[in-house]
C-alpha cells in the first residue's frame, strides 16, 4: 500500500487539474491528461517503454465519464446534432466511423508506436491546437456544410484514429472541424461531446486489450488502462468541474484561451524535448 500512496495522490491531483481546465475551457481534459499521467508514471517509475500508452489508455477511459456527462447536458439544450452522430442511414454517421477508428487507433495501432512515437504524435497535435487558441479565429468557415459521401468513414475514422492514439476526447479536433463546416459553436461542441463519448468507449475495449500480456506496467492495470487512474481521476474531475465552469463565466474567454494555448505549448514542446528531439 504504501508503494501506492504517492500514485494516488498524484492522480487525485491530475484529476483536479484535468476537471478544472475542463470545465474552464470546454475541452474533455484529455491534453490535460495525458501530459499530467505521463509525468505521474515516470515519477513513479514506470517502465518508460510503456508510460505514453498507458497514460492515452487512462485518459481516454477516463473520457467515457466525463463524455456521457457532457453530452446529457448538451441533449437537454438541444445542441447536439443528432443526424450527424446517428442518421437514418447509419453507415453516414460520424459517431460510428470515429468510433471504428478509434478502436483500430488503440488496438492496432498504437501497439505498434513506440513510446517515444506516441509522444511525439501528442505533442505535435498538441501543439496545433494551441496555436489554434491562441490564434484562431472561430468565426471563420471553408463552407457552409457537414459533407457526405464518403467524408463520415474517411475523415470520423481518422479523428477516431488520431484521438484514440493521444488519447483525448476530439473535441480540440472536431469542434474546429465543425466549425470550419458552418456548425455554430455551440452546436459544435455538443456535438462534439458525443464524438468523444464515441471514440471513448472503443479506444477504451482496445486499450484493455493490446495492453493486456504487456509487462512494467503501473499497479492496478487492466490492460493499459490504470484502474486506479481512472478511478480517481474520474471522481476528482466529477466535483472540481462546476469550479472551472463558474470562474469561466466570470473572467473574459479571449485572454483565457490564449493563456492556455500558450501553457498547451509549453508542455507539448516539453514532451517532445523528452523524445531527444532537441
């Protein structure tokens, strides 16, 4: 017990971090996540070649909670765009290729990539999306349209694949996506929610699965997902959300998303400087 204490209080930390960044920048908490674990488990020892997976692995599960809660609470205002998540055509749907891909992403592929590849996949998508708080305009748009066709299995099983592997939400990908597509911005992020609750159930079953005969991975792991991560995370985030969201409404949403465009920066390139790459 006492080689667990020190987990425990850091993922309780991780947790508060995640749900307070959550609540105050609508974002899943996954870019929270992942870099918080991922400094959790090496220093606490985990066996380096397996730390990333296993941080992506508890973050996604962790966004099982957090999505279905996010996504009842944008049903009830009618801001989620239910024919983009399940149409009556259900190969059309969204949800469903984003959720194949995500599945693939944390079975397949992500066994697949090195540590050090997982890193830097995080850290550079990362770095994107801080650049796009920081500089990013959300008014504007490409069209005025969600496309079809082929669109839903090409581009939902890409950002189920790409999510799965940093182990977020989507919604730091989707919602820009959304938006460029024409989808008011509140719109967008309801519809987003249920986007990551799609992508985080699959990822999850895969993680459990790829991770399952890995050896050095940290205590109380099913898989690559750490039970106690989730466990605490899930339940620290659950209260500390409503504190980010009420100091959200009170301080002005420019300045916020660029300061934390600018602190997402710093940790991607702090993660990518970890790899060796500079």
């Amino acid at each position: 017990m006492s080689e667990l204490l020190p987990l425990i209080a850091l993922l309780i930390a991780v947790g508060a971090l995640a749900g307070f960044t959550a609540g105050l920048f609508g974002i899943g908490g996954g870019a929270v996540m992942v870099p918080a674990l991922f400094f959790a488990f090496t220093a606490i020892g985990v066996d380096p070649e397996v730390i990333m997976h296993c941080a992506v692995a508890t973050s996604v599960s962790v966004i099982i909670i957090n999505g279905y809660r996010s996504t009842r609470s944008h049903l009830a205002r009618d801001s989620v765009d239910m024919e983009l998540l399940w149409p009556r055509q259900g190969w059309r749907s969204y949800a469903l290729w984003i959720g194949v891909g995500s599945f693939i992403g944390a079975w397949w592929l992500a066994p697949r990539l090195s540590s050090d590849s997982l890193t830097l996949v995080f850290a550079s998508v990362a770095m994107v999306v801080a650049l796009q708080f920081i500089i990013g305009r959300p008014d504007f748009t490409l069209r005025q349209s969600v496309p079809g066709g082929l669109s839903p299995p090409l581009v939902g099983s890409s950002v189920g694949a790409l999510s799965a592997i940093m182990g977020i939400g989507g919604g730091s990908i989707s919602v820009p996506l959304l938006t460029l597509c024409g989808v008011p911005v509140h719109r967008a992020v309801g519809t987003a929610a249920g986007f990551g609750l799609a992508i985080a159930i699959p990822a999850t079953i895969g993680f459990v699965l790829s991770g399952l005969e890995v050896v050095g991975r940290p205590p109380t792991s099913l898989g690559y997902v750490n039970l106690a991560g989730f466990a605490l995370i899930a339940a620290s985030a659950w209260f500390i959300v409503p504190w980010g969201t009420a100091l959200a409404h009170k301080l002005k949403a420019v300045p916020l998303r660029r300061i934390f465009g600018i602190c997402l920066a710093l940790v991607a390139l702090n993660m990518a400087r970890k790899t060796g790459l500079f």
